[in-house]
C-alpha cells in the first residue's frame, strides 16, 4: 500500500486514519486489541485519539490512550505507527483549554497513558477562546524541544484563530501546524469547502477528516427512524434523515452495487478523491467494518461518480 506523507514532516502514514474514539467504549481492552491487530495486520499504521476519549463513559477520559498504549507495550510495535493525541477538549472536571498550564500537565499524562516516550501529532482539539495564540505555540514550542512532540495539528480551531495561528509562528519562530482536522463529509460539505480550504492550500496542510462517515449514516443502514436503535451512535444521525440524506443513500447504494463493494467505502474513496484530504478518519468495531476500511483506498472512483456524488450532496 502506498503511503502518503503528512505534508512539512517526515511521517508516512496510510491512507486510513483509526479513529480510536470507540475504545473503551463500544469496545472493551481485549476486542480494542483485535480490532488494532487487524488494522495493522493490514498494513495500516495511523492511529487518533484523544486525552478525553471516552470521557461519555466515566467523566474524564483517558481510556483510549490507556488501551492503545497497553496494547503497543504488548505488541512492541510503537516504531511502526504513527500516533494522533489532542489536548484542549472539555470534560466534566474542566472547560476547553489551551494554556500553556494545561498544554504540559495533559501532554505528560497523555504519554504516561500511551506508555510511550513521544506523540507524533499532537492536535489542538478545541480552542478555549481565550488563551492568547502565542501562549499556545510557546507551550507546543517547550514540548518539541523536548522531545515529547514531533509535530503539531489542529482541530475545532475558527478560520480566524486558525489564520492567526500562522502569523504569529512565522513573526516569533514558533511551531507551526502541518495538519488541520476538519468536520468533513458527503453530508458535510460546506463548512470546509467555504471556509477551510483555501487555508489549506494557502498553509499547505494536510487533511484528515473526522465523522467521515457521518456518524455511520453513510453506510446505509439507517434508513427511516426506526433504524435509529440499531447502534449506540444512531440518535445522532436523524437529522440526516431528510430528501438530501437519504437521496446521498441512494447514489451511495447506486455505485456501491455497480462496483461490487459497500456504501461507506464509496464515501470514503470520494473523500480520497479529493486531493486536499490526505486520511479520512474512520473507526470499526467488527472484521467487516475493517474490510470496508481497507477496500477504500483500492477504490478508484469514476469521474461520473464524483460527479454524481457531488450533485446529490450539494449545499
């Protein structure tokens, strides 16, 4: 499988990127530990998540980076993959921050948790809206200086803060971020490409797109309310459940069965198609939903594909 660089680093990851969110949660250790087997046995090596994933399950967080650490310790692989963190999200204990403070108390629980001596990416989750911009990159600056962060990306950041961002570490020589992770989807569309994507191409940043799948919804099996109680996750999509939603389905169901593979991995080869977006994030919890991981990047999407992918799902 052909790896693609994140852009103004030297990391090469898969054009897959795990999203770690279900573990410990729809996933306990032992089937978060198949599942990571699986993916990398796969030759994928990308893996995200967070200092507060699964906070939802007991109020704080931690028991992502807890079970992939545990599992890299057992595995000795952590030379093989590329690790996402992120820091700055709100919990029941504190609020969004991203002052220096929290910055380095959260980044040294962070890696206690992952059992390891780095984080190769490490994501400004939310912005607090207050902390000044400066203050942030100093923060990230002391961490990469000490070896505890290769890079920085950031996530949930305005378009404004995102721009101030650059020109405060261009005119103090500060860490700049090389990735941007966007809410971005068939369903998605128009916050990214109206405000986002020139920021991309103007800061050269790569992509790697959260909820690609629309919370699941892209994989066909939700369909009309009824089917909102076959996940945990499935409240989440009803207000996709509308002419637009479900005309998506459609097409979606269309070129699936025309190419012989699944609805979420023609979602997913359409995000590949676009050459801004550099890894879709995606979870899984079973071997099929990997499978459809997997076949994503072999799938190369006709022109008409796009074409129609793109009409259906226009805002």
């Amino acid at each position: 499988m052909e790896k693609r660089q994140i852009k103004n680093t030297d990391l090469l990851v898969a054009p897959v990127n795990f999203g770690g969110n279900v573990f410990g949660w729809t996933l306990n250790e032992k089937e978060s530990f198949d599942i990571l087997d699986q993916f990398t046995a796969g030759g994928f090596n990308f893996i995200d998540t967070a200092d507060t994933y699964s906070w939802w399950v007991n109020g704080k967080g931690g028991q992502s980076e807890e079970i992939i650490g545990k599992w890299m310790k057992e595995r000795n692989n952590r030379n093989d993959l590329v690790i996402a963190t992120k820091v700055g999200s709100e919990t029941k204990e504190h609020g969004f921050d991203i002052s220096k403070k929290h910055i380095l108390k959260s980044v040294d629980e962070s890696l206690a948790r992952l059992q390891t001596d780095h984080i190769d990416l490490y994501y400004t989750h939310f912005d607090d809206q207050k902390t000044p911009v400066e203050e942030t990159l100093e923060a990230y600056d002391e961490i990469i200086k000490a070896g505890k962060v290769r890079y920085i990306a950031a996530s949930n950041l305005s378009p404004e803060r995102l721009k101030e961002s650059f020109e405060v570490a261009e005119k103090n020589n500060l860490p700049k971020y090389v990735a941007l992770q966007p809410h971005y989807n068939l369903l998605e569309r128009e916050k990214f490409e109206s405000q986002y994507a020139d920021l991309v191409k103007e800061y050269d940043l790569s992509v790697f797109t959260y909820w690609s799948l629309a919370a699941g919804f892209l994989t066909g099996k939700y369909r009309s309310e009824d089917d909102l109680n076959k996940s945990a996750r499935g409240e989440g999509v009803r207000k996709y459940l509308d002419d637009k939603g479900l005309n998506v389905v459609k097409a979606l169901d269309e070129i699936s069965t025309r190419l012989e593979t699944t609805q979420a991995s023609v979602a997913l080869a359409w995000l590949l198609a676009n050459s801004l977006v550099t890894a879709p994030i995606v979870s899984a919890t079973s071997e099929s939903q990997l499978k459809t991981l997997f076949a994503a990047p072999e799938l190369k999407l006709g022109s008409e594909d796009v074409e129609l992918l793109n009409k259906v799902s226009q805002y």
